[in-house]
C-alpha cells in the first residue's frame, strides 16, 4: 500500500478529487449502513438532497486527496480570516484551533505550519491526533506530518500533555471536536438536535489562560483547483461569551460546528458515526 500511495501522490489534483468522486459514490453504493447512516445523520442537520448527494462525492474526494497532501507536492491554498490568526500572535495569545469533519482538514494544519510554523517568529503547530491500527500506515502518517512547523501528539495522556505546553508557549494547537472521543472523556451534548457523545478536551483548552480559540476548514474548491482555508475566532460564530461550564461550553463548541457546517454542507463527513455510543477507555 505504501507504494500505491507514493504513486498516488504524483498525480494531479484534478485526477484525484476525480478518482475520488468515484470511489465515494462506489462506496455508498456499496453499503446499506454507510447510506442509512448518511441519510440519517443529514436528515437531522436538515440538509437538502442536492447538498446530500453532493457530500457523497465529497467524501471520497477527501480519501483520494490524502496522498498528495502527505507525499506530494504543495497544493494551492488561499487564506480567508488570517487577520485573526495574525492579531492573536501580536497579542502573544496560544491559538486553539478547532476544525470539524468538513471539507480537507488536513490542509488546514499544513497552511498553518508553512506560513506561520517557521522562521524568526515561528509559533509551530501540534495537532492531536488518533493513530492508525495498521502499522504500515501509522509509520506513513507520521512520517508525512512530522513536517517544519508541525507536530503531532496522539490520543494519550502525554499527548494532552504535549497540547497544554503548546499552548503556555503562545504555540498553536488543532483539534477535531466533532470526534467521539473515549468513554469517560466526554459529556452529551446536542449536535443538530440530537445528543452526542461531545469531547471535554477543546472546551478545557478553550478555558487555557491567554489562548484565543479559532475555528478553521479547508473548503475544497471545484475541478481540483485548491482549498480556501476559512478561520473565524469562535465568540464570533456563537455571538456570545464562552460559558464557564464544561458542559455547557463543549454545547456551545457543538453549536458552533453546526453554523461552520451550515456554511458548506455538501463537504461534511456525514457519513461519520457522530451518534455512535463511546468506546471504552480501556
């Protein structure tokens, strides 16, 4: 597989967003639990059909992309809010990024460590991250991420660890927020209506002293012409204060992955278990 991924990553993007729009559709066609699951978690965010199957192609697009990203050359990108994350670094604030399953959220970190990661002013990124079963593919996924400006921190203590001194040190940190994360380290919150198992640890960083939390999605543009890389402070998308109460902010971080997906729906990861009951911590 390595060496399939390292011949994926030669082609063009245009090829492989087309590739990808194929194996999606493949795929759903493929599935009955993967299209119920599709339908229902769309349904309940009130996604309209055409955004709905458009989100099908999306979705494999997101898979076929991932070896130019990791092996590849640079893929074009372009900023929409990095004021934001300019004026937290001039405020020497550690910045907390918090990105759903929408659109590539790879991108978003890579845009991140090139501009800013590096050089005199250098405020590198650590992202936390799960690691992969298959060995094959833990050793590639590491060794794709572990890029100037960039690092990685897995899903342990020490990793929680790592975030924490990242952001005392005015560093950036990313999160996926919308990840059901193990039992115990979670509280219910709504999510389109409906309850779902919710991550404490953005809102924990987001109470971190001096940090400034942005949201921020790579848009994938049409034709395999690019990303916008999107940022918003988050008190802006909620249009409200932060809640001092764990569970009531890790509601408000959930509220406020609904108003970014509302933006693009068609590029949500709908076919993610969100409703899923946790796994244990064991």
């Amino acid at each position: 597989m390595k060496h399939v991924f390292r011949f994926l990553a030669t082609w063009p993007l245009p090829l492989l967003h087309a590739l990808g729009w194929l194996l999606g559709w493949l795929s759903w066609l493929a599935s009955p639990a993967y299209r119920r699951r599709l339908a229902r978690n769309a349904g309940l965010a009130g996604v309209a059909a055409g955004a709905r199957l458009a989100s099908v192609g999306e979705a494999g697009k997101l898979s076929a992309e991932l070896p130019r990203l990791w092996l590849g050359r640079p893929v074009p990108w372009r900023w929409d809010g990095v004021e934001h994350i300019e004026a937290a670094r001039a405020a020497g604030q550690g910045m907390l990024f918090l990105t759903p399953h929408l659109g590539c959220f790879e991108v978003t970190a890579q845009a991140y460590a090139a501009r800013f990661g590096t050089g005199p002013a250098a405020r590198p990124m650590t992202v936390l991250y799960r690691p992969p079963r298959q060995d094959w593919l833990r050793e590639l996924v590491e060794a794709s991420r572990a890029r100037p400006g960039l690092a990685t921190a897995p899903t342990t203590l020490a990793g929680v660890r790592q975030l924490i001194q990242a952001l005392k040190n005015g560093e950036a940190v990313g999160l996926l927020p919308d990840q059901v994360p193990p039992e115990g380290q979670g509280v219910w919150a709504p999510f389109f209506g409906q309850p779902a198992y919710t991550m404490t640890l953005s809102a924990r960083f987001a109470r971190q002293a001096n940090t400034r939390v942005l949201l921020a999605w790579g848009e994938r543009l049409s034709w395999g012409r690019g990303y916008v890389v999107h940022i918003l402070p988050l008190e802006q998308v909620l249009e409200a204060p932060l809640s001092g109460d764990m569970a009531d902010l890790a509601a408000q971080i959930n509220l406020a992955m609904e108003r970014v997906i509302a933006r693009c729906p068609q590029q949500y990861l709908w076919g993610y278990a969100r409703y899923k009951s946790p796994r244990s911590a064991a």
